[in-house]
C-alpha cells in the first residue's frame, strides 16, 4: 500500500498508450518513458525536486528583477 500512488500513476500512463502498443508489450512513448523514470526511481524524485527549486528560483528572480530589485 506504501507505492499506491506511484502504481495508479503507471497504470494512467499505460492506460493512455495506444492499444497497439498495450498488446506488444514493447513500445512506450518516450514521455511516457521520462514519466515513469520520474515517478518510480529515486533519482527521479531527485530530478523532480531540483527541476521544482531551479523553475522557483528563476521565477522568483523574475518578480525581484521587475519590482527593480538588485
């Protein structure tokens, strides 16, 4: 029960998968690769995490910069 969310979040990605690509077993689109990669590793939730703090630090850089900030 611990992996819920991280098992209904595949199981979206997969259900959003053309059938043909269901039945061959083989084929995942490449967002859906980069998807799964984040969601389930480790290192995914890494890549998350330092994507969420850079994409904050430049908006935040943005706001100080038109407020006339240093």
């Amino acid at each position: 029960m611990k992996h819920l969310p991280l098992t209904s979040a595949a199981l979206v990605l997969i259900a959003c998968m053309p059938l043909k690509a269901q039945a061959s077993g083989f084929y995942l689109p490449p967002i859906a690769e980069a998807m799964l990669w984040l969601l389930i590793n480790p290192e995914g939730w890494a890549v998350l995490g330092v994507t969420i703090v850079l994409v904050l630090v430049c908006i935040v850089a943005l706001i100080r910069r038109k407020r006339g900030g240093r």
